[in-house]
C-alpha cells in the first residue's frame, strides 16, 4: 500500500472525524487534515478507542499530517493551534456519542491496513525516509535514510543487530582514517524557536544544537551501504531523536565526523517525516 493509498483512506475516514469536530462543511486543506488526525488521536487517549498497533498507526499519520501542512506553508504556531483545538474538542465530546462508535469502527478498519504494512518510504525534497517492520530477529535497518560526504556513503537513523533498534550513523569512509568521534548537529529549538528555512535549511552556527554519539563498533554487514564491505557504527541517546522529530520536515541536520587532525567531514540529511516514520516503526515488526 502507498502512502497516497493510504492518505486517501484516512482521509476519506476521517471525515467521520470532522462531523463530531465542526458544523461546517468537510475540510480539505492540509491543516485540515492535521485537525481531524489529531481530533482522532486526542479522542483515542481519553476513551480508549483503539488498540496498540492502531494507536501506533494513527500517531505515523498525524505526524505525516503535520509534515505535509508545514510542507504547504502553514506555520508551526498556527498547527500548535490547531492541535490545541482539536484536543480541546475531543475533550468536549462524550465517548459514548454514537458517532463517536460509527468513527472508531471506520478508523480502526482504515489504520489496521498500516499496522499490517511492512514497509512504507516517507518522501522528502531529495531523500526519503525508509522504515521496514519485516524480520526484526535478524540485523538492519528499522528507519534509514541515506547520505554521503565526498565519496563516503553515511546512512542514518534506526539499525540493530537485535530487536532493540538504536539510533545508528554507519559510514564507509573512503581513502581517509577512521574518525574518533561523531556528533548530530540541529537546530536549538530554545536559541531559534522557528524553523531555518533559508539557504539550506540548517540553522546558523550561534542557533545549533549537538548531540554526540556514546560509542562507536564496526557495523554489522547488513548495515552497510551497496558495495561496502566495512564501516563503523556511531550509537546516539535515544533523546536525541525527539528533538530531531520536532524540527521542521523542510529543515536540515548533519551528522559530523571528527578526526584527530582537527577535520570535520559532515553529512547531510533532511527532517523530513522522520517523526512519521519513527511512528510507523513503533507498531513493532512484523
């Protein structure tokens, strides 16, 4: 199933959503869309209206949603006041309305269709982001997105050896000695509270934020890039990535490489729906 496919039916589901949300006619923008996916969500949390993997797939979906309204030009203030009011209608309606059933039962065929999808890409201006929920029991990549610095493939984002995914930066470098240690590089949310978008969408040096890696292993070959036959795997907390899912999708972050010369070698890579797709990841394999 596509993510257009998928899109479709949500929204077509969705508009049960609006029915209980507003009087007016059905929404059809962007920001329109975030509402009922959030209206959705919000419902869910306080009455319980679906399992685990739905809830799961509804989270992927909201976060797609958000993606594609910033993506439109909406701001990041006005989908914060967006998602307070659907949260605050979804609080004003009794979870024993009879609509509120016709939109559980609809949403919860819709959404299982993700919750047994295992493989979906979340396109972005240039590199998407890849999640595959198939055979967790053996080594690769949960969530990845691929880069390069010169000639060097860096791939990042969730890979294991095991069932526990972390978030991983593997890199091949080529003709150059391996680097003693890595960092992510983002904007700082507290320095620059709106999104950089100009130039090439990473925040100035004054405004950034960095995360670096707590250790370092060669990579397991599954991780590897086509062709490579030894790479290193740099490991970053787990909280880094819930500052990544809150950038901008249009935004860039890097992933740095420091050498002992004093050298920097950086890789870029988009925000993207990297939020949708660390959502979709978190139904678990398949």
């Amino acid at each position: 199933m596509t993510i257009g496919q998928n899109a479709a039916a949500a929204k077509a589901v969705l508009l049960a959503a609006a029915v209980l949300a507003t009087s007016a006619p059905a929404w059809a923008g962007p920001a329109d869309t975030y509402y009922e996916r959030a209206f959705v969500v919000a419902a869910d949390a306080r009455c319980d209206l679906f399992d685990d993997r739905v809830d799961a797939a509804l989270t992927a979906a909201t976060a797609q949603a958000r993606g594609a309204a910033l993506r439109s030009g909406a701001a990041e203030a006005e989908l914060k006041a967006v998602a307070a009011r659907a949260v605050a209608r979804a609080g004003a309606v009794s979870c024993r309305d009879p609509q509120l059933a016709v939109v559980r039962e609809r949403v919860d065929g819709a959404f299982s269709g993700w919750a047994r999808t295992p493989r979906m890409s979340f396109p972005g201006k240039a590199r998407p982001w890849v999640a595959d929920r198939n055979a967790w029991s053996r080594p690769g990549w949960r969530l990845m997105q691929a880069s390069r610095v010169g000639a060097s493939p860096v791939t990042f984002g969730y890979g294991s050896e095991s069932e526990a995914p972390s978030l991983t930066a593997v890199v091949s470098f080529v003709g150059r000695s391996r680097p003693n240690a890595a960092r992510i590089v983002f904007r700082d949310e507290a320095k620059a509270p709106r999104a950089w978008l100009t130039g090439n969408g990473l925040a100035p040096a004054p405004s950034r934020a960095s995360v670096w890696a707590t250790g370092v292993a060669a990579a397991d070959v599954a991780l590897l890039a086509e062709g490579r036959r030894a790479g290193d795997a740099w490991r970053f907390p787990a909280a880094a990535a819930d500052r990544l899912a809150g950038l901008d999708p249009r935004e860039t972050f890097l992933i740095e490489f420091h050498f002992r010369d004093g050298s920097v070698a950086r890789a870029p890579f988009e925000a993207g729906d990297f939020a949708a797709g660390r959502a979709f990841m978190a139904m678990g394999p398949l």
